[in-house]
C-alpha cells in the first residue's frame, strides 16, 4: 500500500507520509514533517517542516498546521481551522525559535473556522465546537464553545453529547462515562462484577433507529395524514431522488430486493432453457430469482481477493445459451467492469444485484447505472434501509423502464385490465417515506463506514506484512460504502486447512455458504474453488457507523490474536 499524492499537491523531499495516506489539491507538506499511515490532508492544507500529524487523522480544506502543531492519531480538524505558533507573531521579526507548540490528543474533534491559540493541549476525545476560540488546555472528552471557548458539555468517545449526571452512558455506544466538576473519563471493567462490554454485531439497528427516530416520525405522521399508503406520491419522490443519486435515467421501487432482481428477470423475458451466470457467493436470493423465472444458474467462481465474480470464470462460462449475466456488489464493492465490457461483447445483458451497494461508484458511474437493470435492497441491515421490506430497479432504458413498473402491478393497465402476468411488487409508501428521510444522510454514515474499515486495514497491516491475511484495502478504489469489510484468508495449499482456532468468540463469520449444486446444470461441491474457500475460511468484520473507536479496537484486536493463533 502507498500514499495518495494529487497531482497538483507538493510534498518535499524529506517530508515522510505514511502508507494510505491521501493528500489532495494543492496541499503542501514541508520537508521534515510527518503524515501518518491512513490520513487525510484536504484541499490546500499547509503542513509545516517541524508539524506532526499522526494515523487516520483528517484534516479539512484550507487548514495549516505550522511547526509546533501535533496532532495524535484519529484526529478531525475541520475546514479553516487555525493554529497559531507564537504569541506575538510580526512579520519584520524572526521568531521560529518562540514557538510554542500545540497537541491534539488522540480521537479529538476540531471543528470549522475553529482557532487554537499555541501552548495549550487539546485532550483525548474532546470536541471543539465550529467557530470556537481556545485559549486554555480543554480537558479530554470535554464539549467547548464560543469565544472564548467554554465548556458546555462532554461528549462520548463516538462523538455523541453525553447526558448531565455523575454517571452517564453514551446515547448511542452505550459507553458509560463518570464526571465531576473538571473531569470525565469512560468507566473500565473492574472488580469481581465488570460492567458489560457492548456486543458486537455486523449491524445495530438499535443504534441506527435512535439516531433517525424524529424524522421517522415526522414521515410516519406525513403519510398518516395523506392515507396513501400503496405507491403514490411518498414513492413517486423516492423514486425521482433515488434516480437522481445513482445517476440513472429511472428508478422504480418494489416490494423487496429479492422481488427487484424477480421481477428484472421477468423484464428480460427469461425462462425455461436460459442460462443466467451468477457468483456463487450471495445471499440464496440471487440465484433463488433466476430459478423462479424457470430459468437456470450457471455459477462462475469469484476473486479470491474482492469476493466477487471473476471475468475469466464468466467468459469460460457463457454458451449458446447465456441470456443474462448477474454479478452481485458483494459487501459494497463494485464488481469488476470488465463483466460490463465482457457482457457488452457477447451483447449479453447484465443485471446488478446491488443489494449491499446503494452509492457506491465506479470510474463510469455508480453501481446499478452500469447494466440493463440495477436491483437495490432496502432491508433494514443494508446501508441504506427501511423499516421492513423494500427495494429498487434502476435503469436507463425507458422501455424496461415502463415493464417493470407494469410488471410490478400484477401487469394491469389500466388497474383491472391486465395485459401480462406480473406481481404485487409494489412499494409500501410508509417505506418510501422513511428512506427519503434516510437518504440525505447517506453519504455522511458511508463516510462512517470507511473510517472503521480504514482502521481494520492499519491496525491489521502488521499481520497482513506477515502473511496471515489478506487485507481488502477497503479505503483505496471505487468510493465503496461496505456493508461489512471482508477479510480473505492467507493462500494455502488446496485443502489444507487452518491451524488453531479460525475464530475468536468477538468476531462472526461473514460469507454465506455457496450456492452449490442449486438446479441441475449448478456447480457441485469442490468446482467453486475460491468460493468454497471464502466459506471456510473468510471473516466479515463490522464497520457499520455506530461501532464507536472502543468496539473498532475491541474487534482489531480478536481479529488479530485468531490470526496470530490460526499461525501458529
């Protein structure tokens, strides 16, 4: 892995940047200073020769970080944030040698247009709000404000304001924090009765409901009133907002994924005697639709690193036959576009199952804009989902267009007279209504998940220089929003199988088991070589955006001691 450097950005000969590191338009580090593995330096950031930032920190546009200025790992400084250096700065006299320095400690927040007069220390954790002028240390967790900079609160090491009381828990995480009068610090286990620690989960819609619930029910309340509740005009603007953010020319919500990628496969007019090629690492969904329409699978074998088809299982698997081709975006990583160009040749339609990916992008688009037909699920465990059932179909072809949504009515048109058999496919309002409260928010809680996948790749590169596994580099690419990060096994001989335990007791297993031998013309047991293997011996770690740093680390460091075991 290697650092991002911008064309236009300059970083001098000695300045040292570590590995995935990204520094952007016009941003100029010094000679001298150090960037760490898995930051961020924004548009036209100025990062001084004796200047210091640490791992996985960002740093927003417009920011300078002259000599003196530290910033510890997981920082966040905000656009236009200022530090200064020394007291009495004048420009007709030299005082590199009064500077006073500055220090954000770890997971600190600084926020917009933010000023840091030099020589005072901002503590773990603590949070500065937008526009603030610090002129004394802040104390680690602490909420400050205002000019000068109050303090008015504390807030969790997730970033969510805690309540007042001597004893508090984090709203979201759960965390729980003791305060006095000057201080505030997370409670440890201890003693013979430790307080639990939050389970880890691939996804927490505990956590995820709590942080929508007003505007869920300012939605619930809008289609209450309007009494429409099957299709109408909640889904008419989903629909017309979903299009707009894929970048797709139609954009038609049905009942459920499973019914998005049913009712594509009826669009196309697939039946008996059509083979459609789809991976073998999915949900039973993917390969269930094309059995339904009484057409068969043919499974191709996946990339042992992405999880996802490869091209050259699915060129040497297309006959005379192939009618479709569905790849599916598994854990929000787009599939390989040679597929597209593949398919293209052969002038075989592609359906994207892009259940797991809604947003994520590719150098020609985003997913779900680069086939015949895109399908969505809007399950409540994917990064941007409903309350219950729901799903979308994505399209530039306004005649496919226009099947589907007939389709999708029990192919009535006009309601009664029904041209062809279709389905109830239709989408409730009151989902629509909530996904649109949902989507604005999108690309804030992907941004989430990239932090935490980021994370996983820097904890665990130590390992991964060992040989033990095989990162995803889930921050580098397509602008992927994961579902969950996974981790490939180290290579081995072919059935071989791993020494010690595969799984710590912190960590869940991640890939659904192939589909082998679905339909009579399926792949049996020990043909999908590298999704047999992922089955065995891949792991699914959590990223969604409610982890909070504690359970990253938590899960980083299971992960590490199964790998360090499974070594030897």
């Amino acid at each position: 892995m290697s650092a991002f450097i911008h064309p236009s950005a300059v970083v001098e000969e000695g300045a040292i940047v570590g590995d995935g590191a990204k520094i952007w338009h016009h941003a100029h580090v010094m000679s001298g200073a150090k960037v760490g593995a898995g930051s961020s330096l924004g548009k036209d950031v100025f990062v001084g020769g004796r200047a210091v930032v640490g791992a996985r920190v960002k740093v927003q546009n417009g920011v300078s970080l002259y000599d003196g200025v530290e910033l510890a790992d997981e920082v966040f400084v905000g656009p236009h944030a200022v530090f200064t250096n020394v007291d009495n700065p004048r420009a007709f006299i030299d005082r590199r040698a009064e500077v006073q320095p500055t220090k954000v400690e770890r997971g600190a927040t600084i926020g917009a247009s933010a000023v840091i007069v030099c020589g005072h220390t901002i503590g773990s954790y603590a949070f500065v709000a937008a526009g603030a002028v610090v002129t004394r240390d802040v104390p680690a967790y602490a909420l400050v404000a205002g000019n000068p900079a109050r303090r008015i609160g504390w807030m969790s090491r997730a970033g969510h304001r805690l309540p007042d009381g001597a004893e508090v828990e984090c709203p979201v995480t759960k965390e729980r924090y003791v305060i006095d009068d000057e201080s505030c610090r997370p409670v440890a286990p201890a003693g013979p009765s430790p307080l639990p620690i939050p389970t880890v989960v691939l996804q927490d819609l505990k956590a995820e409901t709590a942080f929508f619930a007003p505007k869920l029910r300012t939605a619930f309340e809008r289609v209450l009133a309007s009494a429409s509740f099957i299709l109408g005009d909640e889904v008419a603007k989903l629909e017309a907002e979903a299009a707009r953010a894929l970048g797709v020319e139609h954009a038609i919500g049905v009942s459920s994924g499973s019914d998005a990628l049913l009712v594509s496969l009826m669009a196309l007019e697939l039946g008996a005697g059509d083979e459609v090629i789809t991976t073998p690492l999915s949900f039973f969904a993917t390969a269930g639709a094309i059995l339904r329409v009484g057409a068969t699978p043919v499974f191709a074998d996946i990339d042992p690193l992405t999880y996802n088809l490869d091209p050259s299982a699915v060129r040497a698997a297309i006959t005379d036959r192939t009618r479709a081709i569905l790849p599916v975006h598994l854990f929000g990583r787009p599939a390989d576009l040679a597929l597209f160009d593949l398919a293209a040749e052969r002038g075989i339609p592609v359906i994207e199952d892009a259940a797991q990916a809604f947003g994520a992008t590719t150098s020609r688009g985003a997913v779900g804009a680069l086939g015949a037909l895109g399908c969505f699920s809007f399950f409540p465990t994917k990064n941007l989902g409903a309350l219950g059932d729901g799903g979308l179909v994505t399209t530039h072809d306004a005649k496919l267009a226009e099947r589907v949504r007939l389709l999708r009515v029990q192919g009535a048109r006009p309601k009664y007279h029904h041209l062809v058999v279709g389905g109830n496919f239709r989408l409730d309002a009151l989902q629509a209504a909530f996904l649109r409260e949902k989507l604005p928010h999108l690309p804030e809680l992907t941004e989430r998940r990239r932090d935490n996948a980021r994370a996983y790749d820097a904890g665990l590169a130590e390992l991964a220089t060992r040989g033990l596994l095989t990162l995803p580099l889930a921050g580098a690419g397509a602008r992927l929003p994961p579902v969950c990060d996974p981790v490939p096994p180290p290579r081995r001989a072919q059935g071989e199988a791993p020494r010690g335990r595969r799984r710590d007791r912190d960590l869940l297993p991640g890939a659904a088991p192939p589909h082998a031998g679905v339909g009579r013309e399926g792949a049996r047991l020990g043909e999908l070589v590298e999704a047999e293997r992922a089955c065995r011996e891949g792991l699914a770690l959590p990223v969604h955006p409610w982890l909070g740093a504690a359970v990253v680390e938590r899960v980083r460091t299971a992960c590490e001691r199964a790998f360090r075991l499974s070594a030897g």
